[in-house]
C-alpha cells in the first residue's frame, strides 16, 4: 500500500521505505502521514541522511488560490 492510499486508515505495524536518492516528493508532511498511520509499531527502512531531508523539505502546493483571491490569473 503507498502512502497516499493509506491516509485515514490504520495498521498495526507500518514499514516507510525511503529512497536512495533525495527525492522532491518525500517531505515533512508525507512522512508524517507514513508513521503516523502506525497503531502499534513504526519501522522506517533507509539512510538518516534520507529521514534528515525529508524532516527539513515542505510541500510546496502551487494552487493559484493566492492570485484568484487577489484578482490576478493563475499561471
């Protein structure tokens, strides 16, 4: 199961694998949904310097909601 399938549910135990290669798609926000879907016990697979990244990387969300609000155009 990926991350994304598993937002609102729960298991006992959860493996978070992380990649090899700094990835732009692990971020704060994303790990924290990984381990927190842990009832039990949380198992993370991979380098601290991984785990470090992606603790310091937020997501980024370019909605266009600021613009729209201030009357400008998206884009």
């Amino acid at each position: 199961m990926t991350i994304h399938k598993a937002q609102g549910s729960q298991a006992a135990e959860v493996t978070v694998l992380l990649p090899t290669e700094d990835s732009r798609l692990l971020t704060r926000e994303l790990f924290y949904t990984a381990i927190t879907r842990a009832q039990d016990r949380v198992r993370v697979v991979g380098s601290e310097a991984a785990a470090r990244l992606a603790l310091r990387r937020r997501a980024r969300r370019a909605t266009g909601l600021r613009q729209r609000l201030a009357g400008r155009p998206a884009g």
